[in-house]
C-alpha cells in the first residue's frame, strides 16, 4: 500500500489530519520543514505550522512553553540536532517539566547519507534512553507510522521519534494491530531470536531467509519502541531460542543492543551479538556502502546468528563455565 | 498610582523581603542576593498587575509568570504562599528533602509555579512559547518572565528574542533583573552586556530602563507602557541591588549569590525589616 511512498510523506499527511481534528496540536520547525516534508502545513495551518529559525534549543523551550499552555508540539530536525544538540532543552524545558512534546529527529544514523558525519547521530537512542521518561519510537515502515501517530498523540508525554524519511520496503500491511508498548513478531523461530529496529528489520528479513536456507529457524521481532523496551517480548525469545542478535542502524553502545543486553543480563543471560556501527562516527556514502563497510548487511547478522548458536550447542555459556575468552565484544 | 497603593505595595515587599530571607535563613544556606534584587518587581506583577486566582492556580485565560533565572525560586515561593496559592507554613521546607518548593522553579512540585526553570536560557524561551499559545488561542492573557543579567549571557536568550520579535509577541512582558553580578564575578568584568538596551532594541523589542528597579511605581508604570505594544514584545530592564534590604547580603556583593546565613544573621535581617 505505501511502496514507494516517503515515510516523510506518510508522516506529514498523518499529521496534517491529526491538526485538522485536534487543534491542541502544533508543528514547529527549525529551517527543515522542507527536508521533513511539512512546510505546506503552513497553509494549512497558519497559526498552529510555524519555523523558530536555525535555532533548536530555542525550539525545544518554546515547545515545552507551548505544552504548558495546553498543546501537544512536535518539533523536529536532523537526529543530532534533535538529540545531543539539544540535550539539556530536551532534559529540563521538556522531560524533567513533563511536558507533552513529540520529538522528530529525521535521518538516523547511516541514512544522513550525503550529508556525512557531522549529520550522522550514532548516539541520539544512548542520549534520548538516558533521560528519565523518555519514549523512543522508530518505526519501520509507512503502515507503522500510520498506525503509530494518533497513539504518539494519545500518550501523554515527551516521545522521541527517529523517523527515516525516504521510502522503505513495506513491512507491515493493513491488518497490522499497534501497540506503541509492545515489540512486533514478524516471523516466529526457535534456534535464535533477531531483534532488529528501524531499516535493520528489512536487512534482518532477508537474513532470515538466508539462515532458512542453512536449516537455521530464526526468530525476527521488531523492536519499534527502545524505551521502555518490551521487557517481555525479549525474555520470552530469548528463553526459547537461548541465542540472541541485535541489529540497529546506532552505535551498539546506548542503543538498541544495550537496551537488551540489559533485560538479559539482570532476567536471562544468554549469547549477544551486536550487529550495528561499532562505536565510531559516520561519514559521507549512500546507505548500501555503509551497511557493507560497517558490516551490517544481511551477511552480517547471519555471520552473527550462526556464531551465537554455535556458541550456544558448544554449551558455552559465557557467563560461568566458558572455558575460552568470549570474542563477542 | 495612588499613594496608598504604593504604601501597600512598599509593605508588601518588605514582608516578602522577610519572608523569603526567614526560610533560606532557617536552612541556612541559598541564593539571597538574586532573591532579594527581584522582590519589587514580583510585588507589583503578583499584587497589582496579574489576572490570577490563588483559589483557581489552574484557571483558562490567566496571566502567566516565568522565573527563567530559576535561581529566585524562594522570592516567588514567599508571594505565591502570601497569595495563598500553599500554606505559608510550607516556606520552612525549603530545599528540604521532599519539599514541594526546590531551590529552583518546578511546575510539578508546586501550585502557582507557571513553567520549570533552572537551566539558564530556557525558561525565557518557555515564555516565549508560551506568548505564542496565548495568540494562537487569542486568550488576550499576559506573559510575564524575568530573566538574570548573568543568564542573558546564554545563546538561547538571543534565540528567543529575535523569534518573539519576529511573532509580534506584544503579549510578552520580559524584566531583567540587573544587578551587575554573577556568580564568579561583575558582569562587566566576566562578559559583559552593554549597552544592553540597544541590544534589546536591535533584537526588534521596545525596551524600558527603569533606573530604580525596587521603586514600585517607577516598575508599575513601565509595565502599563509595555502592556500598549501594538507589534512588538517589551523588555523593562530594572536596575536593582543583588541582597538588597539586607545589610550583611548587600555587604557581600559578589558573594552573596548563593551565600550561607547564620542564625544571628536571619534575625537581625528580620530585625531591619521589620
């Protein structure tokens, strides 16, 4: 239904129709309303689509001003202006006064693409996941965002969302039922568990179909929301398929694999391996480049659920009776 | 004005005054000079010029306050008690664990507290969105926020500036509160402002220098210039005192920022301002 169709798109549309309904709800922009997608609110909305300027910490303030006064604002930039730029505004004006504002932060991680480093947020999940009382949501695909926007306008309080904005293979089709608080399983498995977010699931799928081949019955969830995390989505995977992968488009420190591996090491220790950028920063290249350079294509994550499991039937558990070195980090 | 409303309003400032310095006395520690410099300009918004209702602290259409230098927590606590937004008994719990009244601004902890400040810059940014709900909703309320002269050192002070100006905010009322001191020094010895008015006329503001920022009827008929703004937000920039009506704060200039107070101290304070 949304081949082909940009997720910004998608999610201006949706937002166009939530303001048209619901005048509580405000769009602000800072000098990127055409790169996400909502400069013709404006003429829609006059009063409630309005631009503060190249001025994100000034945004995120008259956000959560807005909020006091009874409205429900999304702000939106780049991911790393949208996060660790201003982190403190998104810290105090809006989380710590628990105001209602929902945070857009465009071009996550690899998917800056041609604007390179500077524009590559490797660590907006580990700064947003850090802030009490914030939610993370990346959605998949254009039939999740859809569902997704009137229940980010439903929940009462700061949401963070890390929205690609291209166009993505569909994932989900129109029967899909929603939950902002529950992980998604997209294909059920018994030898190990992908849980995968953001344009890592498309990449999870295929490996999926790869380790099938290789008589690996993989199990795949998607993990739209980081925090809080589906803690029992992630227990119950992992209890049955005693072997886990994570795959994100972030640094595997503060992301994703961390929200994980911290259910896991507290609940259920099992096998981890991370599949995502190691720990440095962007650079300029198209997407495709950098998933292979960084090692996040399909190969990769079957590479890294076959080592898991074999870990698994040589019985080493890693924790207490390894009798070699982990190699996982 | 009218003599007796300025006497009162005199009055008022004195009990704030004693107020506010009684509950940082009793715990012993806080930010005295930045409390007492404000405490006029509090007791002409909160007794004279404000549509509020401590009984409805909630009520559609009011007038709004910021305290964007967070900081003066305490001298808002004391007017928002003697309003009786909270029992006065409440100002001993100041900055005590479990208080509903932190040393700095919380709008969930407590009743009568507009916005949350704390992190300098943000609260004037806050009344700024804030001014834009009230035009969006066409509500004709008010916004009032203070701002410290060291706090308009921080980028998104001027960030926020030019979009109030920019969003013909004329609903926006902005004090700065200056003092000429910050925390490790003179402003004008760290960075300083001048000439501020300009800066703030060159922002797109019509700007009001009131020369005695504790004189009452000087600080009210600045704000009844700035509430006739056809297009533009105001900025009254009230020359104070930081520690001002207390002797031993006023006497310890630079330090007096967030200073210890002794027992003897928090009673011949309250002796002077009796």
């Amino acid at each position: 239904m949304y081949e082909n169709v940009e997720m910004r798109q998608v999610f201006s549309n949706e937002l166009g129709k939530i303001m048209e309904r619901d005048e509580r709800v405000v769009c602000i922009d800072a000098d990127l309303a055409r790169a996400q997608g909502t400069l013709g609110l404006r003429q829609q909305f006059p009063d409630r689509a309005f631009d503060v300027g190249v001025a994100e910490q000034n945004m995120a303030s008259v956000a959560a001003g807005l909020a006091a006064y009874g409205f429900i604002p999304f702000i939106g930039s780049f991911t790393p202006f949208a996060t660790r730029r201003i982190c403190d505004q998104v810290a105090i004006s809006i989380t710590y006064a628990k105001r209602n504002v929902k945070i857009v932060g465009l071009d996550p991680g690899i998917s800056a693409e041609l604007n390179g480093g500077t524009h590559m947020s490797m660590e907006d999940i580990g700064v947003m996941r850090s802030i009490p009382g914030m939610v993370i949501f990346e959605p998949v695909d254009c039939m999740q965002l859809v569902k997704a926007m009137p229940e980010i306008v439903r929940y009462d309080g700061p949401i963070y969302i890390r929205l690609f904005r291209k166009a993505v293979p569909a994932i989900f089709h129109e029967d899909y039922q929603f939950d902002l608080f529950k992980a998604d399983l997209i294909k059920a498995g018994t030898d190990v568990s992908i849980f995968a977010s953001g344009i890592m699931v498309s990449q999870a799928v295929s490996a999926c179909e790869i380790l099938r081949g290789k008589g690996i019955n993989a199990e795949l969830i998607n993990i739209h929301t980081i925090k809080p995390i589906d803690r029992k989505a992630v227990i119950e995977s992992a209890r049955k398929t005693g072997a886990v992968v994570t795959c994100e488009n972030h640094n595997i420190i503060g992301g994703l694999n961390s929200a994980v591996c911290e259910i896991l090491a507290e609940d259920f220790p099992v096998h981890v391996k991370a599949v995502g950028v190691k720990d440095h920063f962007g650079e300029v290249a198209k997407i495709d480049y950098l998933l292979a350079k960084y090692k996040m294509t399909p190969g990769d994550i079957v590479d890294a659920a076959v080592e898991c499991i074999n870990r698994k039937t040589r019985g080493q558990s890693g924790f207490c009776s390894s009798s070699e070195p982990s190699s996982n980090h | 004005m009218k003599e007796n409303e300025i006497a009162f309003l005199v009055d008022k400032s004195k009990h704030i005054r004693r107020l506010t310095i009684d509950s940082i006395g009793k715990l012993g520690v806080g930010h005295v000079g930045g409390c007492l410099s404000i405490v006029e300009a509090l007791v002409v918004l909160y007794y004279k010029e404000m549509n509020i209702n401590p009984q409805k602290p909630d009520m559609a259409g009011r007038d709004r306050f910021v305290m964007s230098k967070g900081h003066a927590g305490p001298a808002l606590y004391a007017v928002l008690a003697d309003k009786g937004y909270f029992e006065a008994c409440l100002l001993d719990t100041l900055n005590r664990p479990e208080t509903t009244l932190p040393s700095h601004c919380d709008m969930i902890r407590t009743k009568g507290i507009d916005m949350t400040a704390g992190s300098l810059g943000q609260g004037f940014s806050c009344a700024v969105g804030m001014a834009k709900g009230s035009k969006i909703k066409g509500d004709n309320s008010r916004i009032y926020t203070v701002v410290g002269d060291g706090e308009s050192q921080e980028g998104q002070i001027w960030e926020a500036a030019m979009f109030a100006a920019q969003q013909k905010l004329n609903n926006l009322i902005g004090f700065t509160d200056y003092n000429k001191f910050q925390l490790d020094g003179g402003i004008s010895e760290i960075v300083g402002l001048e000439p501020l008015d300009m800066k703030w006329k060159a922002f797109g503001w019509d700007v009001i220098v009131v020369q005695d920022g504790h004189d009452v009827k000087e600080i009210a008929e600045a704000i009844g210039k700035a509430r006739q703004s056809e297009a533009k937000p105001t900025m009254i920039i009230l020359n104070t005192i930081k520690g001002k009506g207390v002797s031993f704060a006023e006497a310890a200039g630079v330090t007096n920022h967030n200073m210890p107070v002794t027992e003897e101290q928090r009673i011949q304070a309250l002796k002077e301002l009796a």
